[in-house]
C-alpha cells in the first residue's frame, strides 16, 4: 500500500499473462499508462495482435488517487468482464495501468460465474508476471538568479535535501529542482524569500 497522498503504485513495464480454462485461451496484457492516449494506443497494438479474437475486454484506472476508470465488457455478458479486470487493479491498488484480457473461446461455455473467474484470473496473472513500483509526486521549478546569489541557493537546495538539475552558471544561473508535491509550497516560498531569485514551475 502506498504511505502517504503524494504516493501511488503502478507497474514499472508491459506484463503478459495466459490463463487456460475449458478450451478456452484468456491472454492478458498489463501496461503502465499516463492517459487516454496511451491507454487508446495499447488497445490498438493489441487488437492488431489478436485480430481473431471477438473480444479484448479490458479496464484502466488513471490518476494518482484513480478517480478516472473505465470498463469494457466488448461483447461478453454485462459485467462478466470489465469490471472483474477492475477488481483485480483496485486489490492490488493499481493505479495509471490498464489491463486487457485476449479470450478465444473453446467451444465449452463458462457460464456467468465461469467467466467473471476467468477474466479476474487473467488479468491477475498478467499483474503477478509485473514489477509493481511505487511513484511519487513531483513538481519540477526553474530557478534563476545572479551569480552572487549561487551560495544561497545551494544551501537552500542542500538543507531540503535536493540535488540541482540541469545547471547553467552563467552571470545569470538556472538550475531545475524537482520536490516532493507535499514539500513544493514551503520549498517555493524559501526561494522567493531570496532577493533576486526567481522561480516558476515547469
């Protein structure tokens, strides 16, 4: 479980799964996604794969709180397939991922039972074969400020425990700082109690 707000799990790379049941072939696939974009992107590449399949149902969760989700049954029983998918990203507290579960059927019915625990098989499988990594949030400044101005800076940077990205000591320096979302509001504040020093997120 995550420790705190500014932190989420998600997975760290595509992950793949198979699950066999009464004939019937359930590939699963798990990706780390950021958008809609990503997330539209995945389900082409998949579809393209497993063009003979009649369904590639699948389910997303998005945000580092996952208040954006969405099912997809795509033509099995109402629920039997979405949602199950999404029960298996919310007991593992997924979030920014999307899994998709491949079925080509066997020429054995699984019932509604049967497939709700086939789908919720699968796309658990396709999770356990992943690296689940914890993220945390972030927010990147630019800091500007003159040349006499470096000492301060730095030890402002070095006190909360940030390393400066992106440097350019010139007359006028530039540096990138990247804080912890939580940190960012007293971390801004410091800064601009500097004379002549600038700062503006990115």
């Amino acid at each position: 479980m995550p420790q705190d707000d500014d932190t989420y799990l998600t997975l760290a790379q595509r992950s793949e799964g198979l699950y066999k049941v009464k004939g019937s072939k359930h590939f699963s696939y798990a990706f780390p996604v950021t958008s809609e974009e990503d997330i539209k992107n995945c389900l082409e590449v998949i579809k393209l794969a497993h063009h003979t399949a009649r369904h590639h149902c699948y389910a997303w969760r998005l945000g580092h709180d996952a208040s954006r989700y969405r099912t997809n049954d795509d033509g099995e029983p109402s629920n039997t397939a979405g949602p199950p998918i999404l029960g298996v990203l919310k007991s593992n507290c997924l979030t920014n991922v999307l899994v998709v579960v491949v079925r080509y059927f066997g020429g054995t019915k699984l019932g509604v039972g049967g497939l709700i625990d086939a789908y919720r098989t699968a796309a658990a499988c396709a999770i356990e074969e992943g690296t689940v990594i914890e993220k945390t949030r972030i927010k990147t400044y630019v800091i500007q400020y003159p040349y006499a101005r470096m000492g301060d800076v730095m030890n402002l940077l070095k006190r909360a425990g940030i390393s400066p990205e992106k440097t350019d000591f010139q007359i006028t320096c530039t540096l990138e700082a990247t804080v912890r979302l939580r940190d960012s509001a007293a971390f801004t504040k410091s800064i601009e109690d500097l004379d002549e020093v600038q700062i503006k997120e990115v």
